[in-house]
C-alpha cells in the first residue's frame, strides 16, 4: 500500500489534513515528516473548483521542496 497525504484546499483558502484545518507552518512540517516516513509518499491535492490555481500550485511546490515529487490533483465538482 503506497503512503499518500490528502490536503483539501477550501473554497476559504483555508488548508485541511483530514479534517483538520493546519496553518501553512504545520503543512510543511507534515510534508516533511511524510517525506522522512516514505519518500515516495503521494501527496493528493484536493481542491475546490473556485480555489485560485496559484494557491494549488503553491502547495505543489511546497511538498516539491521538501522532497515529495509524486503528486496529483483532484477537483471537487462542487
């Protein structure tokens, strides 16, 4: 079973790991011990249809930087 970490991205901006809504602090730090944990963890962004793109594609690059390369995106229809 291959390691993934869900982040939903909100209509709001705001962030969530699970149900759990992380500051962009503890989302790199997530990411980060995702990374050391398995490497070629996958980190699936969800977003919300009117989610600006630049905020999706700032969490790519985000996960990017601490290593995570295996990422998808999935629109909610919403």
């Amino acid at each position: 079973a291959d390691a993934s970490i869900t982040v939903t991205i909100a209509l709001s901006g705001a962030v969530m790991v699970g149900q759990q809504v992380v500051a962009d602090a503890e989302l790199d730090a997530m990411l980060q011990a995702a990374y050391v944990k398995d490497a070629t963890t996958q980190v699936v962004l969800l977003a919300d249809k009117g989610v600006p793109h630049g905020r999706v594609v700032g969490l790519m690059e985000r996960a990017k930087a601490v290593g995570l390369t295996r990422l998808a995106i999935a629109t909610s229809p919403n």
